[in-house]
C-alpha cells in the first residue's frame, strides 16, 4: 500500500519573448511558462507523478497557487485506490462544489486540477512501465468509458456509444499499433511562421521545413492585412503547390471580419484557418465555416471544456479538432473529447508547441490512432522546435513525422535541472 | 493629480456551511467568501476604491493571488486618467495577451479583472459624490458606447446600434429615475427555497417572503425528484396562485433529462427555470427552451463573459437574462451585456445573493432601467437576506422592492471591521 506524501510546486518560467518565438495577432512576446507539479509517494520504486499547465509567463504563479490548493486532496491518501479509479477521482476534482464555482470547468481552476489529474496518469503509467499512450491503449473499452463524465454529454454522444466506437476500434488495436511503430504519425510545423519573424527567416524556415520532410507549414495571420497576404505569398512559393498551408489567426477576427479577410486569403489554397474568432463562439464559427466552405476550419486549443467541443461539433462550427494537453480538466476530459470527434467523424489535429505540449499531447494523439479513431488519416500533430531539451524524453520527430515515445510516463518530466534553473521566484509585496 | 499608491488585497470567508444557507443541487455547503480589493490614492479626500470577487470558499485565496497579480497596473499611475478612459482600462486589461492565455476571458482571472475594474468605478463614483447607478445614468450616450468593446459583438450589435437603444432612452431618464425613486425595483426572494431546508422552514419561510411584500418567490431543485415535487407543491399551497414562483437547478441536469423534469414541475405554473443544464451549453438551453415553452429560461450567473451572453441571445437559449456583478470583467462588460439584452428585448433581472452581490448589481439594475432598457417590465432583481450587515450601505429592501442606494459608490464597501474580523489567514506548506 502506498501513500502520496508529496505535492510539491514550482513556477518554471522562460524568456522566449526576447526572440519573439510564439509570437502571434494576440500574443505578441510570451515568456513560456509551466506550473509545474510533482507528486510524489512513499514506495521505494521512487516513481513521482508529473504534470504541468503551460501558460506564457505573467499570471504563471497565480496558476501555481491554483494546483497548491489541491494538495489536501492528494496529500496522505492511498495511490493504488486513487489510479485505480481515474475516472472517479476526476469527477471529484472537477465538481467540488467550491473549486467549480471559479470557472465553472474553466480557466484556471479547471486548468490546475488537469495538470494533478495528468500527474497521476504520469505516476500509474510509470508504475505500469509504459508510455501513456501505450498504457491507454491497453485498457478495455469498458474501462475507457468509466474514465469519461458524460452528465453533459447524452445529448451528443451515450456510454453506449462511446463503448461501440472503442470496441469497433479492437481488432484493429495490433495493426495500428505496428503501424505507428513503422510510420510514425504525420507531423506539421509552425516553427517558418510566427508573425515576429522578418520575411527572409519566414521564407528560409520554410524552406528548411520542406526539406526536414515536413507536408505542412502554418503561418501566423490576423494583424496587418497586407503582411498576410505578402508572407502567404512568400510561402506558397518557397514551398510550391504540393505542401499544406494552413494559417492561424489566433481569435483576431470577428465574425464579418473573419469571413471577409479569410475569402481574401482563399487564393492560396489553405489547409485549415484556425481560431478565426473568439474561442467560446460557437455559432461564429458555424458562420464563418458555412462562408469559406470548403475550407476547413481548425478550433480547439483555447475550448475550455468538453462541453464546449460537444456543441462545436454539434454545430458543425469546426472541422478539424485540436485539442491540447493542459488547457482541459486532463488525460480524462481529452479522452471524452476524441469519443465526441470520433462520433462525429471528425480529425483530431492536437495544438503542441509553448513548452512541453508536443512531449504530453503526442500520448494522446497516438492512444487515438491506437484505440479511437483507428486512423491517422486526415491527421497531423503540430510540431514547434522549441525548448524540447529540457525533457527527460524529448519529442521525436523527423521526417515530418512524430514517433513513439519509449519511456514510461506522460511525458512531462522536465530535467530537475531545468525546472530549478528556470524556477521563477515571485516577489512578495 | 492623483497617484495610485494602495493596492491591498484581502481573503474574507464567512462560515455560512453551517446553517445551509446558499444550499442548492450543485452547491451542497457554500461558505460565502469575497476576494477583496482596497485601491487607495494620496489625494486629500480619503476616498478609496473597492472591488471584490464573490466566491464560495475553498479558492477564494487563488482569486485574490489573482487580483494581487494586477497591482504592478495600477500602482503609481495617474488616477484622473484612468478614470477619464475606463474603456481603455479594460481593453489593457483584458487583452493584456499573458493573462488573457489563463482564460480566455473567463473563470479566475477575468473575475480578478473584473474586481479591480469595479474598484476604480468605486472610486469614480465617490469621487463625484453619486452613487455608481447615477453617475452611469448620468453619462452621455456616447461615454457609454466608449466603455464597451465591440471587437466579438458586431454580428449581434455594433457601435451605432448601441448609441440608437442609448438615444431613444435619453429623454425617459428623468421620468425613469423619478419612477424608480418613488416606486423603487422589484424585487423576489430565495431565502424561502434553499435545498438544505426543512419542509417546514420552506413553508414558513414563503409565507414570510408573501407577507413582506415578495411577488415572487425561488424554489431550489434538480437533487431528489420527489423532493422537488413535494417542495414545489407546498410552495405553490402556501403562496397561492398569484405570487410568481420560479424554479433553479443550478445545472444539474443534462438537455434530455432536464426537458423531462421541467415538463413535469410545469404542473405548478413556473415564472421561469433557471439554469436548466451547463452554463456554456447554449445549444442545450436552445433546446430545452424550444421544448418547455412558453416556461422561459433564465440564466447568465455563470455565462462567463459577453461572448456567451451574445450567443444565448442569438440562440433564443434564455428568455430572462441574469447579469452577476463579480462573474465578468466589471462594470463595463455588464453594460455591455445590458446593451446586448436591450438590442434582443430580453429582460434583465439581475442574479444576486451571496456576499455582497445585491449591493452591487442593484446599481447595474437601477442604471438599466434609467438609462438603456428604460423600463421595469418583466424585471425582477434577486434578493437574499444573508449578510447585508457588513456592508456600509446595505441593500435596502422592503414592500418587496430594491430602494436606490443613496450613498457615493458602486455598494462594494464592506465595513472594516468586517474585512478585519473575518479575514482568512492562508497557511503557507
């Protein structure tokens, strides 16, 4: 029997702002952050449960503050009976009664209870000897479905369903399991794009991504309108006719906007637009998605809750799914969210990049591949080359492709070295 | 000129778990508790600015980290300019693009936002010597409109839709103000219908609530579903049938579910039902309301910003729309708001209760019905009588009807010997 007698914080902070790295219409200068948690308990395996939220610098210890409330919740219990029912502790995190009445579900209470959720997917996996994504895969459907809360749900997806889409997936569980082992799973990269970049490194980095094996670009849009349309130009021709082109406007736009400046940038064929608008606007999107048919669009990083997507799929607001690995209550809530894009038919296109994101979502695009949507067709992980080395397992990604992360875990853990370097002291008033 | 110099923060809890006050289906043991703001300057005059952001206990410590976070965009700067732009204010503050990640625009630190906004009004308003209704309801249309952003709203209201709704109240205001000086606002009450109440409390205290002048009354359901039928009844027997009685589930049904339990409690004549399901689920309410009518649906205590409210509009997903002073980002996103339900003819009838809520939102009232909505129909403002004695100008209520504040401020300040005695000392681990 063992006891959580750990649950320690720190405020990692970097200065990726000097280089405008991530720079974008909305956030010009982030200094990428995690909030970062480790659980530890008193078996001599020495295993610790990792977790983190990712936000880009002020406010980063406010969020810190937000997982430090949680300890008493971990603090002296058991871990064989917390792992062993994910799901349960899920719902008692997620509708405790006080806590919820800060989002509800969203923002950073919501943010801070997925970062301990994913931490103990961390530590089981570790205790399991297995990559996350392979752990999930092993489950039986039956035991995915109890992770899942669908009290706000029925209305789009049932238990029933849910477990008729992970059990239409088993049989083929083997076969794309070799197959990712084989081929990797389709990355893109955004690293040509950002919108602080001069106009020679966005071409180069374009061109250098093309040789890295890379199928698609996504270039920042949403600021200048004539910058848009000069850097799309430069890099439909560095890149040619035959590699996707996405951009991303990072809710710069409002509705008629949206529809207005996209129509303008149609003509160099794009592979999605993402976050046209403000991210809890569904019936915006659903707008905007009905004018630039057949254009796809790409939503999901910025949705704070499951019940959020459930209502982007319902009403076809999006087409492509991102979801990303810290913004929702974690592993738990994700995998509620890739039952709903595969009841819907939909892509799922995780959101990587900031610090750490590509190491954690990876897990849970390939459990999708493996055990949900038995595909990787129409699918395609973002990859941004920054601050990987400061992981215990960084992403691996060549050929334009991610492969499989081997270690047992999340793929959370920072170096001890990284995280005390980087430990952001904040001054007391 | 004025220099910003205090920005004191301060975690107040009341024990009110202990009596079930405030008790509801998603909210068994509330300790009402406000994460308080003190802005001071060195002027002469003494006047100090207060905000606060309500909450429900456990976390209150992470919402005032959160105000705390703010201070460094306030201290030493120029009050009379902020206070000359509190449009511009919010735009800083809102779109300040590392707090806003921690959202978008919703949950701990919109709320922050919204606290230290509503602190300045404070300030405004005593520095004109008005209580905040009049000096909002004596601002041209024009300042109005500069206080809202419009960047997400202009699919639903633009700039000059605005000022017309603006315009076309401008020469009621004086008979509007003199009405509500002589007639005051009218208001219901929940202090009969809380969950964790004995049946015989509940009947006793409707009785109570008919005999003070209440033409409405409040009825908490969605736990038990024989409860809420044996509740229902004995309400409906006690008040009879010309006092209004409104039901909340405070979301604890899903869409189906909720449809199936609303048809059944309709049997008792329901002024409205509120919170039917999730608070971000507009498709949802859309549904239950197309299924219940003409029943309405109120909501918007937990729509956690303007974005969501112009949704629920746009989605006919609530026919009564509740604004909350301390959910969104202050003063200026509830007009906004407010604004929003003019251009829709949806009626206003703000949620409150809590600590604190009733002494605020009833200036947002007062102003709406001065100068935006320019009317009373169909509005109907919350009243709960819990905790009005720490307040230095506590709500005024009597005959069944809210009674215009008289003294300079927005109704924020709380006594100090209150803050003082109930101040929560956090331990640090």
């Amino acid at each position: 029997m063992t006891t959580i007698v750990g649950f320690r914080t720190t405020d990692v902070r970097f200065a990726t702002s000097t280089l405008l790295d991530g720079s974008d219409a909305m956030n010009p200068d982030p200094d990428y952050s995690a909030a970062y948690l480790i659980i530890t308990t008193d078996a001599a395996d020495g295993h610790e449960g990792h977790g983190f939220v990712f936000t880009i610098g002020r406010g980063n210890e406010i969020e810190t503050t937000a997982i430090d409330a949680l300890a008493p919740w971990f603090l002296g219990r058991n871990v064989e009976s917390m792992l062993d029912d994910m799901g349960g502790l899920w719902r008692e995190l997620v509708y405790d009664s006080q806590f919820r009445w800060l989002g509800p579900e969203k923002g950073i209470m919501h943010m801070a209870i997925g970062a301990a959720i994913n931490a103990m997917w961390d530590l089981k996996a570790k205790r399991a000897g297995l990559p996350l994504w392979k752990l999930l895969s092993s489950l039986s459907p039956e035991a995915i479905v109890a992770l899942v809360d669908f009290r706000y749900l029925q209305d789009a997806i049932t238990p029933a369903e849910a477990l008729s889409i992970l059990r239409s997936a088993l049989p083929l569980r083997a076969e794309r399991e070799a197959s990712l082992l084989a081929d990797g799973y389709p990355a893109y990269t955004t690293t040509p794009g950002w919108l602080g970049y001069s106009d020679e490194k966005l071409a180069r980095l374009s061109e250098e991504a093309v040789r890295d094996g890379f199928r698609q670009v996504k270039v920042k849009v949403g600021a200048n309108r004539a910058d848009d349309l000069r850097r799309l130009g430069i890099v439909r021709s560095v890149v040619g006719p035959d590699i996707a082109v996405a951009i991303d406007a990072n809710q710069a736009w409002g509705r008629d906007e949206a529809i207005e400046r996209i129509r303008e940038l149609q003509q160099f064929d794009l592979a999605w637009v993402e976050e046209p608008t403000h991210p809890d606007d569904i019936l915006a999107h659903a707008a905007i998605s009905a004018a630039i048919a057949p254009t796809p669009i790409a939503a999901g990083e910025h949705a704070a809750n499951r019940v959020l997507f459930k209502q982007f799929l319902q009403a076809d607001a999006l087409q492509v799914l991102q979801i990303d690995a810290t913004r929702v209550a974690g592993v738990n809530e994700n995998i509620a969210i890739l039952l709903l894009a595969a009841r819907f038919g939909v892509p799922v296109c995780p959101h990587a990049g900031g610090v750490g994101l590509c190491e954690i979502v990876q897990h849970l695009a390939m459990f999708d591949t493996i055990a949900v949507s038995a595909t990787t067709q129409g699918r395609v992980m973002e990859f941004v080359d920054h601050l990987h080395e400061h992981f215990v397992e960084p992403a691996e990604v060549h050929d334009g492709r991610y492969w499989p992360p081997i270690l047992p875990g999340s793929g959370a853990e920072m170096l001890s070295e990284s995280v005390a370097a980087n430990a952001h002291v904040h001054a007391l008033r």
